[in-house]
C-alpha cells in the first residue's frame, strides 16, 4: 500500500469515530436537562447517565408519559370529553434527582405546585385543569431544568 492510501484510510476512520461520538452526545442528551443555572453561573450540561435515569428523571419521564396518554385519550374521544380523566401524582421532593444542583430553592417552591395542579385536575377535569398542570411543569422547569420545555409545551391542551 502506498502511504497516500494509508493516510486515506487513517483520516477516514479517524472522521467516521469524531461523528460516531458528535452523534452518540447529540442522541443522549437530546431529552435530558440540558441546562441549569448554577447559583451565579453559567448553563451547564447534566451528565450524561450511562447507568440508567435517575428517581426523579424517571418520575419525570413517566409524568410525561401520562400526560401524552391523556391528551391522545381525550383527542381520540369523539366527545373530546375529559370527564373520568385522573393523573398520579408524584412526590417529586423525595425523590433523588440526576444532579444534586438540579434541587434548588425554585424546585423546593414550585415541586408542591405541581402536585396542587394535579389535585385540581383530579376534582374538576378540564382542558384548562390539565393546562394547569402543565404550566405547573413549566414553571418548574424554567427555574431548574430547562431542557425538557419544548417537549412540556407540546402536552399543551388545545382548545377543543
């Protein structure tokens, strides 16, 4: 083999494993928190979780879950009725979360909100209750995690 073939090979290899490992972040991190504000600092990265979600991201994960299962029910109701919809509620403050820093005052304030937004879903079933608990996560996340918002916006209760 002459040596402009070899050196072919090499820098092609060598590009393929750089976009192998651009790809592997990018598909990773896509749905976790990509960002928290530091007490004072800059956004930073949560760390990838090469062993699995963490409590609360799992907690998250399934609240999310729920709420996409509930849209879909309702808009597959010809009715479009929301009454006998009920959401679990999740303790979220006892839960562990990815990284310590992700638990902040913001969290401590707004965590009993979500659950209060899901009370007032259960009572009174609505596209403005369900709202509700969304804009709950929302609120939650803009001062913690904002990385899953537009995935949360996207359980927003249209008006029917």
């Amino acid at each position: 083999m002459d040596r402009r073939r070899i050196l072919r090979i090499v820098i092609g290899g060598w590009l393929v494993a750089v976009a192998g490992v651009v790809l592997w972040d990018h598909f990773t991190t896509e749905d976790s928190c990509e960002r928290t504000q530091a007490e004072g600092g800059a956004p930073r990265l949560a760390p990838n979780q090469p062993n699995g979600s963490s409590p609360l991201a799992s907690a998250m994960v399934a609240m999310d879950a729920q709420l996409q299962h509930t849209l879909e029910a309702v808009l597959a109701d010809p009715s479009h009725t929301w009454e006998g919809r009920s959401l679990a509620a999740h303790a979220l403050t006892g839960l562990e979360p990815t990284d310590d820093s992700m638990l902040n005052s913001h969290f401590e304030a707004h965590a009993p909100l979500y659950l209060l937004a899901i009370d007032q879903f259960n009572d009174a079933p609505s596209a403005a209750t369900f709202n509700a608990v969304v804009q709950a996560c929302t609120d939650c996340h803009l001062g913690t995690c904002p990385g899953p918002l537009d995935r949360i916006a996207k359980r927003r209760a249209q008006s029917m």
